[in-house]
C-alpha cells in the first residue's frame, strides 16, 4: 500500500505529533512510546508493529487524524490490504471455534492440525466437505434441540414430493422442531435466571438499563401465544409486524412461531403502498402494528399507514406504554384487548408446535429487477443458519450482549434474535434513533460486546463525533453489513474500541445470513472479508464467465456454490430458478448459484464488494431495484421522458448514493433548476416508497445507453457517473 504525504513511523516528530492538537507534553510522551516499540520490533513486521501502537499508545481520546498517521505510517509501501486487527494464539483459543479446534481439530482434519489459528483455512474447507460431521458438531454446540432427529444432515441431489428440484440438496430430512421454541429453553449455557433481554427508550439515558430474564420471557411468549390462538385462524397462517425493533416486537415475533404461524416481516419505516403490496403477496390475516413511531420530538403516526394499506385485522399497540385513545377499525383490536382474552393463562406454558424443519416461519422480502419484491420465506433450519454464522465468526455466547440497530422487516432483525438466543446472550434494544448520543451511552450502559452497524450508521457517528466521552470497552467486536464499508471510517470506528475488530458479514435474506464474512481466528483488513462463510464456497466470475482460478486476484460477479445450508429454495411470488439459477455457469458438476453482487478477489487474499452487479441498488442497507424507483421518478414532474436510477458508491468506497438521470421531453426543459427537481424526486420516493430513501445527485442527460433490444444499460452509466465529480454534472 503506497500514502502519499504519509511519513514512516521512524521519521514522525515530536512535531508532527503537535500538528494535530496534542499538547507538547502528551506529544513527548506519545513519541517516546513510539520509539521503543519501533526498537523492539523488526521495521518488516508491519502487523506487530501496528498491534503494539494500538493497544498501547492509540486511545480513543486522542484525534483521529494521529490514528490515522500512526495506521498509514506503519504500514507504508508495505503492500495492499493491510491488517488492523490480528489475532493472537492465546485468546484464539478462547473463541468458539478456537476452543472447538483445540479439542477436536486433529479428529477434524488429521495431519493438517496445527493450531486454531494456522489451521482455519483448512476448517472452513472441512466444513464444506464434511457436512454432516460439521453441522452435527454446530447443532451440539449451540445446544438445538429436535423433537424428531433428521435422518441425516444433507440429502443432495433432491426433489421435493411436488417433483421441484433442490440445486442445494436437502438438508435436514424428516427433522421435527420448532426454532422459536429453542430460543427459550433452559439447557446447558443458559439458566431461566439470566437475562436474555436488556433496552432503553430514547430519552431514559439518566435512568438504567431495563433487563428481562429467560423466565419471564417465556412468559411473556406464551401468554401471547395463547392469545393468538384466540383468533382462530388455521394454521400456518400469516401474521405481520409492522413496528419498532422492540421487546414487545420480540416477544410477538416468537410467539407468532411458536403457535405455528408464520411472520410477515414489514419494516416501519414503509409506505402504505409498500406495505399493501406485501401483506397481499403473503397473504397475511392479521397484523400487529403501533398506533406511533416515537423519534425524539417527533410522533410519527404507523397505525394510520397500515390503514391506508388496507390491511386485514390490526391488533395495536400503544407506544411506550403510554394510555390508548385512538378510534380503531371495526374489526382490529387494541393490543389490551387482545391479552385480556388469555388473562387465566398467564405463566400457563404454551406447548410449542413442532413443525417439520421445512415448514414456514417468516416471509422476508428483498427487491429484484421486476418492481415487486421477492418474497423468500424462511423454514425452520433458516434459523439454524444466522446462529451458527453468529457462533463461527462473530464469536458470540452465553453473556454476551448482542445490539444491532436494525428492524424486524429486514432479515439482521430476526437474525439478531437467533443469533443472541440460540447462543445463550442477551439482545440489547434501544427504543430510538441510533445516529445520537442516547445510543452511544446504551452501548455503555448495557455492556455491550457485539454491536452490529452498517456503514451509513458509522458515518454519521463520525461525522458528529456523538461517541465522544462515551466508554465501548466492553466490545468484544464489531460486525458490518448491509452496505460496501469505508476504510477510514471504520479504522474510526475501531479505535471507538480500542481497537476490537470488525467482522465484516455479507449475505442476504435468500441465505438467512452470509457467504462471505471475517473471522476471529485471521487478521481483518479494513472494509475487507477474510474467509466464504463456514459450509459455503463462492466463485469470482471472469469475463468469460468462468470462476477465476483459486487466489489469483480479480473482479467480477459472485457466483455460489448451490449446495449451502440456509439458503432459499423457492420464492412466494417468482421463478426460484429462474433468478438463481438460469444462465448461470456450471461448476465441477454443478449449476452455480446467482447472487447479483460484484466482488473483488485481491492479491492480499481478501474479498472485497463493489456493489450490486445487476439493475439493484443498496441505499442504507436496504437492497431496491432501479425499476422501483423510476416508476416513482418518472411521474414526478410532466416534463420528465424517462430515468434511470443508478447507485454509485464514493471514490473512496463506502455505501451507494443514489443517482437520478433524467431524460427531458424537451431539451429546453434540461436547463430546468435540477436542485428543484431533486427535492421533488426525494419528497416522492420518501411518501411513496421509504421515507430513508433520498437521491444525493439529479442529472439531466440527452438520452439513456441502451442494448439492441432497448434495455438500459445503468451498467454504463454508473461507470460514467463513477469517474464524473457529480456535483457538476449536467449534460
């Protein structure tokens, strides 16, 4: 990697020191520090050198702009992909996987067994070649409980009893559970006395943190259980949430599995034709939704909404707890009602209804191309698959505290309930905005040891500097996903925590968590991923649409390996082989899986995202198609063509801006004011399609680049818009 303007560590002054706001007297005593470590260790060993200044001089009080001399410094002309965390052996062996390695890692993989640490590489390739022993082992360790064990753990090569094929095999055959039901019990990690659940409403930051234990969990799970039966629909029936990532939401999320239904997952944040569109697609009777959306000052009313989207019956929430006076429909009910019913059950358990692995639990939705959403539905191995990624890479167990800010409407919020309860931690909840200082004083109240973020998140923490004075010490480690991450702002985002690691996560609903992710047990470069998930191998496509060959650096589209526990094998309301599957290559027998985003192979041995590689965008984690948000855009304004949108990431990587062109009827209505035309492009998407979403640039362009058979190549586009300082683009 070659800085410009970066000096090597032995040419820093104490001067140099100063020029970022240090006082004299620290500055001497940093530089001192700085010159024994370099003494101390060999000027090639870059990644020791780094740990060392990390731990002992770099704290989070001290500016950035020194973290970032004291990274870039040490690490100058020393190649791409440098580290910013490294594991050592001592604590690698306390890991899940370290601990697990250590005791059975020459059974696993013989002769190959050195260490935890040396031999991961190898373990990752076992787990996709043993898969019975590997997911056998996994099951064990996180304590899954059957009520009827499957047959075997992979079945390849099958057909469902319909004759529809199953690329990926089946796993699990003839299993018999329920997975919300395993979040609940008591079993050898988890006692019904420790606490499962720890929040804060936004707002309470003098008073302390609210916790739950197992016990009264349970409790509060079947109580409503017994009270959805009361409704008396059949079941296997869809039931939707549309609110806030709270505790009652958790609560109701488990519930609704553990009776045998099925969830619908509806973020809050969605329009009513949104969310119209997704409660007919799954066919939802009933849902459970919030009279308001409380975000500081601001009330934002969701029940109204959910009228609007002429749901069926709404059972509703008041916010907060507070006291419930809004009229409600003639058929919805308000949320006291509701448990009124059961009142005689409570502390009654509810017998969980035990389901074939394959049963539905949750109906997730993910854009594609076509302008509706796909609805994927989750089983009951999907579960199986978040909590084992959360035990493999992010290393989570009993008493940890698990905060992700994220909403049950998108897969990380049920992923975060099985990944803390079927791993024996705590899910931290906070009732308000993550991006203030409120939230940054819940993770150190709460004691918070993996906090999930997504970059959009993270920048503005940066930005406003809101973690300032606040203590992360707690953090084990940090976990990315949703969007392409920045280097420097993670490099700031670790130093928050004196340094713990990022572990990058990169999946999707349609495989219940990640292909590609990082791990404990290899050093984590920065906005980089390190290892294929455990069980999975992926491919980097050539131009000639053939995987490039194994560690030769490269680009292209990311191409899966079918065969892969968790992963979707049918769509609701699309073709499953037709989006996944269809002109895709064949690999060593086998039809390679589509995912639609552009990887990067490089020499340093990591993978890194460009992006989407097909007509999808990501905008704050939420994956759109272009054709959703043109069919908004185009009606806009009537001296609107035709537009295209285009997510384009930063120069310096990061997430998606969203870029509008816009071709004009007239070429005279091109020189229209383009800032007006952004602020109604940005009201329309807002109230039509998610109030999150914003474009950072509208273009005027003479016409769209097109294929032989008219289809717009947005490809070409955010090539050029990619090399353009878009703030000046007009033409």
């Amino acid at each position: 990697m070659v800085v410009e303007g970066v000096k090597s560590l032995d040419c820093i002054t104490i001067s140099d020191i100063e020029k970022h706001g240090i006082s004299s007297n620290i500055a001497e005593d940093l530089h001192q520090k700085l010159k024994q470590i370099i003494f101390n260790h060999n000027p090639t060993s870059a990644p020791d050198t780094w740990t060392q200044i990390s731990t002992e001089i770099l704290n989070p009080d001290l500016p950035f702009s020194f973290h970032q001399m004291m990274y870039y410094g040490c690490y100058k002309d020393l190649g791409p992909d440098p580290p910013a965390w490294i594991p050592n052996l001592k604590m690698a062996k306390l890991t899940n996987v370290g601990r697990l390695l250590k005791q059975r890692g020459k059974e696993f993989l013989g002769s190959k067994y050195k260490d935890p640490i040396s031999s991961f590489s190898e373990f990752q390739k076992f787990s996709v070649s043993n898969p019975e022993v590997y997911w056998k082992t996994i099951f064990d360790e996180m304590n899954i409980s059957f009520s009827v064990p499957p047959s075997c753990i992979l079945r390849e090569n099958s057909t469902e009893e319909s004759g529809h094929s199953l690329p990926g095999g089946q796993w699990l055959p003839g299993a018999v559970l329920n997975a919300a039901s395993n979040c609940l019990r008591e079993n050898a990690i988890r006692s019904l006395e420790d606490t499962v659940l720890v929040w804060r409403n936004e707002g309470d930051d003098h008073l302390p943190v609210n916790t739950m234990t197992l016990k009264k969990l349970r409790e509060e799970v079947w109580l409503v259980a017994h009270a959805l039966k009361t409704l008396n629909l059949p079941e296997g029936s869809a039931i939707a949430i549309d609110m806030p990532m709270d505790v009652t939401a958790v609560v109701i999320y488990l519930a609704i599995i553990m009776a045998g239904f099925v969830v619908v997952s509806i973020a809050d944040s969605f329009a009513p034709l949104e969310i119209s569109t997704r409660l007919r697609i799954s066919k939802a009777k009933a849902i459970f939704t919030q009279d308001f959306i409380i975000r500081g000052e601001k009330k934002i009313p969701l029940y109204r909404r959910v009228v609007e989207a002429q749901s069926p019956m709404a059972i509703v929430l008041p916010t907060r707890e507070s006291c419930f006076s809004m009229n409600l429909r003639d058929h919805d009910i308000s949320w006291s009602t509701f448990l009124e019913r059961v009142e005689q059950c409570k502390g009654a358990e509810f017998l969980a209804v035990e389901q074939p692995v394959e049963a539905f639990t949750n109906i997730l939705f993910s854009s594609g191309t076509t302008g509706e959403p796909k609805a994927i539905p989750w089983t009951h191995a999907t579960p199986l698959k978040a909590a084992a990624d959360a035990w493999c890479h992010m290393d989570i167990r009993k008493d940890d505290v698990v905060a992700w800010p994220t909403n049950l409407g998108w897969m990380m919020g049920p992923w975060l309930v099985y990944a803390a309860l079927l791993n024996g931690a705590s899910i931290a909840l906070y009732n308000g905005s993550p991006l203030g200082p409120g939230f940054a004083k819940f993770v150190q109240d709460a004691k918070v040891t993996m906090l999930g973020v997504i970059p959009s998140i993270v920048r503005a923490w940066k930005s406003t500097n809101c973690t300032n004075g606040y203590d992360w010490s707690s953090i084990r480690c940090f976990s990315s996903s949703g969007e392409a991450s920045n280097t420097d702002e993670y490099l700031w985002l670790m130093g928050r925590a004196w340094y713990k690691p990022v572990i990058e996560y990169c999946g999707g609903t349609e495989i219940g968590g990640a292909f590609v992710s990082g791990s404990f047990l290899q050093p984590q470069a920065l906005a980089a991923f390190s290892t294929p998930a455990m069980g999975c191998t992926l491919y980097v496509l050539g131009s000639d649409g053939k995987p490039i060959p194994e560690n030769r650096p490269g680009v292209g589209e990311l191409a899966l390996d079918p065969v892969e526990f968790g992963a979707s094998s049918m769509l609701l309301n699309a073709d499953h082989d037709q989006i996944y599957f269809k002109g895709m290559p064949k690999w060593k027998g086998k039809v390679l899986r589509r995912h639609g985003d552009e990887f990067e192979y490089t020499s340093g041995g990591y993978y890194r995202a460009h992006g989407r590689a097909d007509d999808t965008m990501n905008l704050g984690g939420i994956k759109v198609s272009s054709v959703e948000i043109e069919r908004i855009c185009n009606g806009v304004d009537d001296s609107i063509l035709e537009t295209a949108a285009i997510g384009v990431p930063p120069a310096g990587g990061g997430p998606e801006r969203l870029v509008i062109a816009v071709v004009f009827k007239d070429s005279i209505d091109s020189a229209q004011n383009l800032d007006e035309l952004k602020i109604a492009i940005n009201s329309s998407l807002q109230k039509k399609l998610n109030p999150l979403f914003r474009a950072s640039y509208v273009v005027s362009v003479s016409s769209l680049p097109r294929t032989a058979s008219n289809k717009v190549m947005r490809r070409i586009l955010r090539q050029q818009f990619g090399q353009l300082n878009l703030g000046a683009v007009s033409w």
